[in-house]
C-alpha cells in the first residue's frame, strides 16, 4: 500500500476567534469536544477535522482559547507541522494572542496569521498589518469555504509533507 501523505496543521487563537467555525466550514464532520473543568465553571473545548488536499491527508486541530490551558496546547501542538493564528479582526488586538503570536514564534514551527471574521463591513484595523513580524497575515471568513480551502491550501502546500511511520518529531 503506498504510504499516506499527512501534514499536522493547528489552529491557535483566543476564545471567539473563530478556530470552531474554520474547522467546521473545512470539514463538515468535523468533531468538537467538550469538557466540563473541576467545578463545572469553565469549559475546554477542542476541535479535530480533516481534509484532503491535492493527495495530502490534513488533519487539523483547534486548541482551548483560555489562557489557563497551555498544557493542552503543548500537548496538541506536538509534531506539528505547520500553526495557523486565527485573530478576530473585530476584536481589539489582545494580550493572549501577542502570547500565543510569542510561543509560536520562540517554538520555531512555521505559522501563519489567518485575520478572521473579515466579512463584515468595517475595514480592517491598520494595527494588525504590522503587530505579527514578518509572520504572513491573511484576511478570511472562517464561514467562506472558498476562503478557508485557499487559505489551508496557500499554507501547507508550503510545508514539508510526511508519511506513515517518517518524520515524527
Ligand atoms: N461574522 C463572522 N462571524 C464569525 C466568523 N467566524 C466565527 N464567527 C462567529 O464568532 C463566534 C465565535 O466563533 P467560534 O468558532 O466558536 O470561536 P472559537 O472560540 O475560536 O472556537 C461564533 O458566534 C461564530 O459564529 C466569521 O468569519 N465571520
Ligand atoms: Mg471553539
């Protein structure tokens, strides 16, 4: 059997950014967790989907969006091959997201910046043109298939690719 073409992608970005929606709009079938933290007064909530793009199998991941879960990044975010930031562009620039725009970074992992929610009227804040480095910052909406194939498409055909049993890290 010939070996499968994967790539790792995972999606980073705060609370209401929009990783549930992207996920969802690429794969239909998508699978969205949920969990109830000691307490009951927090939810974490994590989200898997696939898709295939030009004979490689993409699995993508969303991460928690509260600060207080880096421990669940870690562990999602291992052997990664690529990261996308999703940022809501209605959103004033937040403090968590200059964090996770910093890990990423400080981690080495290729990334991209994915500027969300841009279907809306309103234009898009100069502040997020120049607040990502030399990161390349994009504008979608997360509800656009169109938007969300090219945008995945654009990125990880720019990634390494592996295959069964290779380039684990
Ligand atoms: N207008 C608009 N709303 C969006 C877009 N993406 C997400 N939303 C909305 O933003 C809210 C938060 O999205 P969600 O996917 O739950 O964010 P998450 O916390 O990052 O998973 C929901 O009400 C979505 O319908 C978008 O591209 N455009
Ligand atoms: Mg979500």
């Amino acid at each position: 059997m010939a070996d499968e073409i994967k790539q790792k992608i995972v999606v980073f970005g705060a609370f209401g950014a929009g990783k549930t929606t992207m996920i969802k709009t690429i794969d239909p079938k998508s699978t969205h967790i949920e969990a109830n933290c000691a307490g009951g007064t927090t939810t974490v909530a994590l989200d898997f989907g696939r898709v295939e793009l030009d004979g490689r199998q993409i699995h993508i991941y969303g991460t928690p969006g509260q600060e207080r879960f880096e421990f669940a990044r870690e562990i999602i975010g291992k052997g990664m091959d690529g990261a996308v930031l999703l940022v809501d562009a209605g959103s004033p620039l937040d403090e968590f997201t200059r964090h996770l725009y910093d890990s990423l970074t400080a981690a080495n992992v290729p990334f991209v910046v994915f500027l969300n929610k841009c279907d809306a009227k309103a234009p898009v804040p100069a502040v997020f043109a120049s607040a990502f480095g030399t990161v390349p910052v994009w504008t979608v909406s997360a509800l656009d298939k169109k938007q969300c194939f090219g945008a995945i498409r654009r990125f990880t055909e720019t990634l390494p690719v592996r295959t069964n049993g290779s380039g684990k890290r």
